[in-house]
C-alpha cells in the first residue's frame, strides 16, 4: 500500500528566510509525486508535481522540489519566504499502479513570522 | 488548467436532513474524485468515478453516495445528516495527461447540528 510522511506538523519561519518542508513516501513502483498548498477555508492548488524527466521540479510561487528515489523522498523548497506563503501545504504520491489514486500526507502548517 | 466549481461553500442544517453537494467541471475531464477533510487533518478519498455511469468507493467509508450521469457534474448526497457527517468536503478532477493530476474545487464547509 502506498503512503506519505510529512514528519513537521508545524514549522515556522522567518520573512525572508529559507523553506524546505519534507515528504517521504512508500510506494511500489514508479511515484507520481505532486506538492500542493491549502490557505484556510480554501481547496488545495497545485504547487508542482514529479512524474518523471529531471528530478528538480521547478512550481509556481517560486517553490521547487527533488525527487531522490534512493531516500523515498521529495522535499519542498523555497529560498526566500513571503508572509503570503504561510498556509497548510500536503505531498501525495500516486500512479499508474494505484490507478492514479492520490494518497496525501498528514500535512505540515507554516507559520510565517515578520 | 481545470475550473472546478462547489455548491455551496457552506452549509449549515439539523440532523435528519437530506442533503446534496454540488461539483461541477468545465475541463471534460474523464475522472473526478471526493475527499473528507477535518479541520487540520489529511485529506481522504471516499469516492471516485472514472467516467458516466462509473462511481466507485474510496479508502474512507462514507455513508455518502455519489452519482455521475453527466462528465462535468458529480453530485455527493447524504440520505440523513448526522453531527458525524461534519466536515469539510473537497471535490476534484484529473485528466489522463500529465500523469492525473488532480485539480481540487474550493471545498464545502459542512456542519449538522
């Protein structure tokens, strides 16, 4: 069966400062992997996804993440945070095994400080 | 792309009562889903249809029902609401490009009293 991890419930970070949030996941065949983020209230937007090609995914937002097989994982960076970017953000993996049923993470909530 | 409308955003009824969620899509996409989301919590599939007349239970049982007699529409009811039932409710749908990605509705916020 497949699965995610987020293993942070809650980070919190400075305007300006650094972001990298972490996903691992279990599946097993080839992943299809997407980030996704949640502002209150609101459904999820995609942030970017990994199907296959560079392991470097560039998204919107000016978020990127790598996919590293050898570590089951696929973090979620961004170099320079905004305060818009505070909000609740979940990887999922799926694919063509699963019938491309999405199985998401608990989530981790980002707590913007100015 | 995908637009991705629900009905209504909020809602607000006493037990006993009968009622129906709205997902609509513009997109002609084949599949679409919907998910359960309690307040901070992980999302979970209760339904999915891959097509007219395809509608299929997800990992997390529900006492919902779904149908899909049209592509863009798929309706979620519940027979009897219960204080249980409340929860937030996300509506999506993937075309077969781009490895099904799943493009989520704005959500219906659901409470019974």
């Amino acid at each position: 069966a497949q699965s995610v991890t987020q293993p942070d419930i809650h980070i919190t970070v400075s305007e300006g400062a650094s972001l990298e949030l972490r996903c691992n996941y279990s599946y097993g065949a080839t992943p299809y992997l997407f980030w996704y983020v949640q502002s209150p209230g609101q459904g999820l937007q995609l942030l970017l996804k990994y199907f296959s090609g560079d392991t470097l995914v560039q998204g919107i937002k000016g978020f990127e993440a790598e996919f590293k097989r050898s570590q089951s994982s696929f973090n979620l960076r961004k170099p320079s945070v905004h305060w818009s970017d505070a909000a609740e953000y979940f990887c999922a993996v799926g694919g063509e095994a699963a019938g491309n049923k999405l199985t998401f993470g608990g989530g981790t909530r980002v707590l913007v400080k100015p | 792309e995908a637009d991705i409308y629900q009905t209504p955003r909020y809602l607000v009824i006493g037990t006993g009562k009968k009622i129906t969620l709205e997902c609509s899509q513009t997109m002609g996409h084949d599949k679409m889903y919907w998910y359960q989301q309690d307040p901070g919590m992980e999302l979970h599939l209760i339904h999915y249809s891959y097509g007219v007349n395809s509608t299929e239970k997800g990992d997390l049982s529900s006492e919902s029902t779904v149908s899909r007699i049209r592509t863009e529409h798929f309706p979620l009811t519940l027979e009897s609401a219960r204080p249980s039932h409340t929860s937030q409710y996300l509506c999506a749908s993937s075309d077969r490009a781009g490895a099904d990605t799943q493009y989520f509705g704005p959500g219906t916020r659901l409470t019974v009293l």
